[in-house]
C-alpha cells in the first residue's frame, strides 16, 4: 500500500479493523454502505462501524483513518454524546481530528469527468463515458437520444481521449451529420449544431444513450481507481 494513497476497499476495511480492534472494539463488526453524503457511520445498537463504499474509494490513508476514528469514537463516546464535548475529546484522545466528514475539503462525488450540452446543462461522472450521450434535460425528460443535445466531456477540466468505441459512434455521427470526421475537442458542438440545423444524412440507429443532466451522476468507482486517459493530443 502506498501510504497516503487513495485506498482500495479492501486495504481500507483492514485498516478499519485494525483501528477498531486497537481502540477495544474487537466484538464490533465492519461493513460498507452505499451512502454517498455521509462517509461513515455508527450503528450503536447493531455494534457495527460502516464506511461509504463510494466515498472510501476516492478517500486517501489519511481520510479513510480519520473517518474510522470519527466513528470509532462515537462506538466509545455513545450516542448520548452526539457530535458534544464527549464525543469530542474521545475523538481527540485516539487520534482523530474532529472534522466531521463529509466536511467540505474532502472529496465529494463530484466526477472528475465534466459533461456540457450545448444549452450549458452540467453533469459529473467518475467514468469516462463509453459512448456519445444527449441531455436528457434538453430532451425534455424523454430517454431518447438525440444529438442536437449533444454532450462534450473534459477530463479535469482537461480534453481528454474518449476510448474506441466512444470515439467510433461520434465519427459516425460526423458522417451521418455532415460535418468534418474528428474526434477533437468541439466535434459534439458541431454535430449538436448540425443536428439542430436538421442536416441528418442518413438515418442509421445507433446504440446511444440519454443522460440525465439534471441529477449528478450516481455511477461510483467499484473499489477501483479512476482510470486516466491518455491525453488526445
Ligand atoms: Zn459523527
Ligand atoms: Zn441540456
């Protein structure tokens, strides 16, 4: 393990355990949870300590002993004591720093890939989609997709490769639109525009997909680190 790392979640329930034992909470159990706006939790009655696995698996070292602290030492301090002064030079006394995660300079789920329609809708994903995508906002809510609402993505903020089949589906779409055959950076704006403008060539279907730009995204890494693409050059 790379200390200080981003932790998979196999690495971060051994260290969970091994806090928990430390601290005396050996008849305790540890489990994951799918919550995604807490990072942990305290199931007193159940004598159980669960960590988010969404969010565990974008914490570093230091996040995820921190967040085990924090519950460990509710598990010590009891749940009369709250978030109070108890809780509080419990939370001290093991080492943890107080902070109440999610605080907000930890990580959020918010995806390192940023997708825009045309109309300025924005949504988050931790996945570099795997094929072109429409706002679902822009259409209305339908789940068809439709390419004048278009979405184009950037890595970090960065233009980013899209993958093969990604990059297959929208230089199909450039023929069947009409515009020059490109995977850069502003060929979904211009197939957007020539989708609106009605330019379709041809009317081939295509296994696309709708997203919903409304909602940020709810596709979390499975334990896995996020993949970086190879910059598109
Ligand atoms: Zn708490
Ligand atoms: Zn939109």
């Amino acid at each position: 393990m790379d200390q200080g790392g981003i932790m998979n979640l196999v690495e971060a329930r051994n260290l969970a355990r091994e806090l928990m034992d430390r601290h005396g909470l050996t008849d305790w159990k540890f489990e994951y949870d799918d919550a995604k706006r807490r990072a942990g939790m305290c199931h007193y009655a159940r004598r159980r300590i669960s960590l988010s696995a969404p969010l565990t698996s974008v914490y570093d070292e230091g996040e995820v002993r921190d967040t085990v602290l924090h519950e460990v030492a509710h598990a010590l301090a009891g749940s009369a004591a709250g978030h109070g002064a108890e809780w509080r030079a419990k939370a001290r006394e093991i080492g943890c720093s107080g902070l109440r995660y999610v605080d907000p300079g930890a990580p959020t789920l918010d995806g390192p890939w940023i997708g825009v329609c045309p109309r300025g809708h924005r949504a988050t994903r931790f996945r570099r989609p795997g094929a072109p995508m429409s706002c679902r906002r822009c259409g209305g809510g339908a789940k068809t997709f439709e390419p004048s609402h278009l979405v184009a993505w950037t890595y970090r903020g960065h233009d980013a490769a899209m993958g093969e089949r990604y990059e297959r589906e929208l230089r199909a779409m450039c023929v069947q639109f009409g515009v020059e055959v490109s995977v850069e950076p502003g060929t979904e704006e211009r197939i957007a525009r020539a989708a609106a403008s009605g330019r379709a060539l041809v009317v081939e279907p295509l296994d696309l997909s709708v997203l919903d730009l409304e909602e940020p995204a709810s596709d979390v890494p499975a334990g896995d680190r996020w993949r970086s693409p190879v910059s598109r050059g």
